[in-house]
C-alpha cells in the first residue's frame, strides 16, 4: 500500500479558465448590445445568452463570436481572443492512496502484479477522460521505477543497457487492469478548485508496488530490496536465504 501528497500549481488550466471568464463577460456585453438589454437581463445556458422570461429573444456563441468582429458595443476592442497569466497565492496539494497486490514465483523470482486500486483527489474535475488518461499513463510509468527501468554502468562510467531489452519500457503488457476511482477536495487556492493530476501517480505506484513486492517476501526475512525489483534481484535474495 502507499499513499501521496505532492505540490502542485495547475497554472495553465487556471490561467485558461480565467480566460474563458473574460471572453464569457465580453460575449456578455456584444449580447445585451445586439438584444438592446441591460447585461443583468440576461441569462446564459451552454451555447447562448437569452433573455430572462423570453427565451426565444438569444443570441448563439457564434453569433457573438461573428459580431465581436462585425457588430460590437462603440469602444469595445474588436476580436475574440483573451489572455491571462496566472500567478497562484499558493500550491495546490493533490492526494491519494493506492493498493497493490502482487504474486511472486519463488523458483524464478517472476513477479505479477494482481490487481491495483488507485483512488486519486485532483480536486474539481473538468474533463474525467483526460484525468483518467493521465492516472493510466501515470500507474503504468509507475511501473517502470519499481520493477524494469534502470540504467546500469560498468566501473569506468560507460552505460551498460544495449537496448531496450535491458531498460524495459512498460507496455500495456506488462500492465495491470488498473482500477481506479476519486475522491474531491475543491483546493482554496485555485479559480476553479482544481489540482495537478499527471505526475501524481508515478509519485505514488512505484513505493505501492514496492511495498507489497517486500511484504511479499518478508515472511523469508527479506526486508528490503533496491528498486528496481527485478526477477533477478527476487531470485538471488531467496536464494541467499535458502528458499531455493
């Protein structure tokens, strides 16, 4: 099992949002302009501003777009474009714990991951596919710390990995059926309640999947192995302890 908390600042997607806000307020104001209402008449509603208690009186995003270019408010700046930098008053802090279950081969020192849960807290989530694209991608670079990468050198310094074949890249092969769910602490800090998403499980998988490879092999008096833990590693460790 192992658990995370790592800093972050999702400035971009802040930074975005505040964006967004802008060219919302300005569609705003092309809207009242081409309805003749006071802005505080309107209402919005994915796609268009209508007005209160007659719908049918609205404007599309695409007629704003169109008019921000054509038909705008008298010493409005033409265009549709915004841009915002957005320097955060403080880190967000995303969290998360993860189990992992792995069965070892004591003759070959073959490890398997069984099953991993990974439950992750990015804060408000905008877009769950690219979220939970990031945590797969993130869990399966996990891997590679923990089990396959490692850059071996001989005394002189020169790198001894020929090919791929000796700095394994995890594939989808060599992956779990990742399970995964969120939990949602909005940050204070953030426009839109968000956190940093896409290095937080590679904080989290590699030690996870440590942990439950020794406490695997505890019961053996192996208390600890350096990662990455490798079938060799495995199988020399148990050797020395006369398992095999």
């Amino acid at each position: 099992m192992g658990t995370y908390a790592s800093r972050s600042t999702p400035t971009a997607g802040a930074a975005a949002a505040i964006a967004a806000r802008k060219l919302r307020d300005k569609a705003r104001k092309i809207a009242a302009y081409l309805l003749e209402v006071s802005e505080d008449d309107l209402e919005w509603e994915p796609g268009k501003f209508s007005v209160k208690g007659a719908p049918e009186k609205s404007k599309t995003i695409q007629e704003l777009v169109f008019a921000a270019y054509t038909n705008f408010p008298q010493g409005m700046e033409a265009g549709f474009e915004a841009t915002h930098y957005y320097d955060p008053p403080n880190l967000t802090f995303p969290s998360g714990a993860y189990i992992c279950i792995v069965d070892i081969d004591k003759e070959t020192g073959g490890i398997h991951v069984r099953r991993f849960v990974a439950i992750d807290d990015c804060g408000n989530i905008i877009n769950p596919m690219v979220v939970q694209g990031q945590v797969h991608g993130g869990l399966t670079q996990g891997i590679a710390p923990a089990m396959y990468e490692e850059l071996l050198y001989d005394e002189d310094g020169n790198i001894l990995n020929g090919t791929l074949m000796d700095y394994l890249v995890p594939t989808a092969v060599e992956s779990p059926r990742w399970e995964t769910g969120h939990t949602c602490t909005p940050s204070p800090h953030h426009p839109i309640g968000a956190k940093g998403v896409g290095e937080s499980p590679t904080v989290g998988a590699p030690p996870a999947i440590a942990n439950a490879i020794i406490d695997a092999l505890s019961p053996y008096g192996i208390k600890h192995l350096d990662i990455p833990i490798t079938p060799f590693k495995v199988w020399k460790a148990l050797k020395e302890k006369g398992v095999i």
